[in-house]
C-alpha cells in the first residue's frame, strides 16, 4: 500500500518501547544542548551540565529513561550510548498498557468489576453530574483488558454510567492497576520491574505534561510537591461535571478524564518511580524544549540520519581559532583607523573655521 504514494519507501519497522524511551531521551538532551552545543569560536564544545532524564506518557504505553551511576541489575534495561566521544549508561524501560488510553480503560474495567459488570452503576473517577453510555465492546476489544472480560460477555451490551466523584474510591480502583510486591531485585518500580533511584533532573511530556498543565492553568493549584499532586487529584474528582465546563469549555470532550489521569500519575510518580519530596521538584512538565515539541521521532531521525555522532565532535567550519584572532585584530585596527581618520578630520575643519 505505501508504494502506491510517490515516495521513496525503503522500508519500516515497529520500534520498541524501549527504543521509544531512549530516543525520547535522546531528543530531550539533544534540544537542551546538553550532549554538545556550537560555541562563540566557531567549534563545537561539551557543555558542563549533565544530561536530564525523560518521562513519556503515551495512549498505549509508558517510558522512563535517564543517566545512573548505579548498578543496573536487569540487563534488558540498560544502554550504553557513545554520542560525541562521551560513554552514557542508560536505565530505560516501557510499561505496555500504561499508557493514558489503556490506563482509562483499565479503570473502567475494575469499576465494572467491582459492580459485577452491572449495566448501570457508578464511576468514582468521573465528576459528579456527568454521564456516558458506551457498549462493553469500546472497554474489552484492547489486549490489555480483555482477559477481564466477563463469562457472559456480549460486545454490543450497552452499560450506562455516572460519575460519583469520589477520590478515594478512585484512588483504590487505581492502585489496583500496579503490582507493587513481589521484586526479584534490590529495588523496583511496580509489576516486578527492576528500577534503580532516580537521579538527576528530569523533563515529563505528553500526557504528564497535560494533566500538570490542567491543574496548574485550569484548577488554579501549584503542583510542587507529591503532597500538591495528590490533592489536585482530588481537588478534580471532587469538582461537578457543570463546573468543570465552566472552568474550560474548550476541554469538553475530555474534562471527565482528568480526575482518573491526576490520579494515575500521581501514583506513578510516587508510587511507581518512587520521586519523593526531595526529589519530586526535579521534574519539570514541559511540552517543549526550545520551540520544538519533545517526542521520541526526532531521536530517531538524528540516529538514523547519524547527525550524533558517537565519535567527539572537532572543527565543523572551516575557519580555525587562527583565523579568527586575525579577523578580530583586523577589525579592532580597522575601526581605530576610522576613528583617527574622523578625529583629523573634524580638527582640520574647526582650524579652517576659526581662520
């Protein structure tokens, strides 16, 4: 099908979600100039700031990926980088089904659960005042649900739903997702999943940064702390559906979601990744770095097309620090010329004048 378009196909593959977090990351560092930046001089020099780690909220899955001095024990989770002479080991792993649209998912199917698959019940991540009606086939035809299904599944069934508003009843059906017990390592994040402690400065995009953002620009709240993130968690599942469409019309079509996507992300930040109060303001939720949107395709591009080198970056013009001292003397000669020139002149012209 795609030779049927006028260019030229060479060819696709499917990227891991590992490959997706590290390309992710390389893209953060890339555009923050942290793996190297073009100095005054005309050469190419290794900034003294160490890399930022990144943090990728997707539809199906879920990335963290930065730089640690620590052991790694899982040897599916560590890369070694070599971009411009320097060696970078990298912790990254992807959480499949953790993704924001699996996650909303995932939570409908525990609420229906708990109710028995009862084709009218309540929401507790939903805001009071809102209802939705929605057959079972849109909950149970993704792979990360359907081994929940019910014994007398009938796709079409329609259930009818609204939302209670309760955070601690949603807060519940959320934890329920991860699997904190049971680590075969020193140290994990959830689901058996080994995680060394998170170091360094980190940038949060994608979905992190739009829930962030919700509670930041439309619940008016500061989200400094894990404490902060948590209570604007529920300061949203506690908020009716009609003040919510006060507070952003705009968001309409996604206002009932927030209350689940506050909470999920506060667990997994806290909970998962295990960010604490020390930590925690190490985060930065940015959609953006520079004017360019931060996502794993541009690190793609730049291994493919290897506009990062592994070698040391030298020289990349042609002028040398030699020529370059030169010209400046030039100039600063050249400009004390003129200036000499203009001084005579204005003093021959004020002796003329005064004869």
């Amino acid at each position: 099908m795609l030779k049927k378009y006028p260019f030229d196909f060479r060819g696709a593959r499917i990227l891991s979600g590992e490959d997706e977090g590290l390309f992710g990351w390389v893209t953060a560092n890339y555009l923050l100039e942290n793996f190297v930046k073009y100095g005054w001089i005309g050469r190419w020099i290794r900034p003294k700031k160490s890399t930022v780690g990144a943090m990728d909220l997707g539809g199906a899955s879920t990335q963290i990926t930065f730089e640690t001095t620590g052991a790694i024990e899982s040897p599916s989770n560590q890369v070694t980088l070599k971009l411009y002479g320097q060696y970078y080991k990298v912790y990254t792993h992807s959480f499949l089904c953790y993704g924001m649209n699996e996650i909303l998912n995932r939570l409908t199917s525990k609420i229906l659960k708990a109710s028995a698959y009862a084709l009218r019940l309540d929401n507790p991540c939903w805001p009071q005042g809102f209802k939705r009606s929605f057959p079972m086939e849109s909950i149970y035809g993704s792979p990360c649900t359907r081994t929940e299904k019910p014994s007398n599944y009938f796709p079409m069934a329609m259930v009818n739903m609204s939302g209670s508003g309760d955070p601690a009843q949603c807060l519940a059906h959320a934890e329920s997702l991860f699997r904190f017990t049971d680590c075969p390592y020193s140290s994990c994040s959830f689901d058996g999943v080994f995680q060394p402690p998170v170091q360094g400065n980190f940038i949060a995009f994608s979905s992190f940064f739009y829930t962030v953002d919700f509670l930041r620009s439309v619940m008016e709240r500061q989200v400094a702390t894990p404490k902060d993130l948590k209570e604007g968690a529920e300061a949203i599942c506690t908020t009716p559906w009609s003040e919510l469409l006060r507070k952003e019309p705009n968001l309409e079509p996604f206002l009932q979601n927030y209350c689940s996507m506050a909470t999920f992300v506060s667990l997994l930040l806290t909970r998962g990744y295990s960010f604490s109060n020390t930590t925690f303001p190490s985060i930065a939720f940015q959609q953006k770095a520079g004017d360019t949107t931060i996502g794993w395709a541009l690190g793609y591009m730049l291994n493919l097309t290897n506009m990062i080198p592994a070698e040391e970056a030298s020289f990349r013009k042609s002028t040398s620090f030699g020529p370059w001292v030169g010209l400046v003397l030039l100039f600063v000669a050249v400009l004390l010329g003129s200036l000499v020139s203009i001084f005579c002149l204005l003093k021959s012209s004020k002796g003329r004048g005064a004869v």
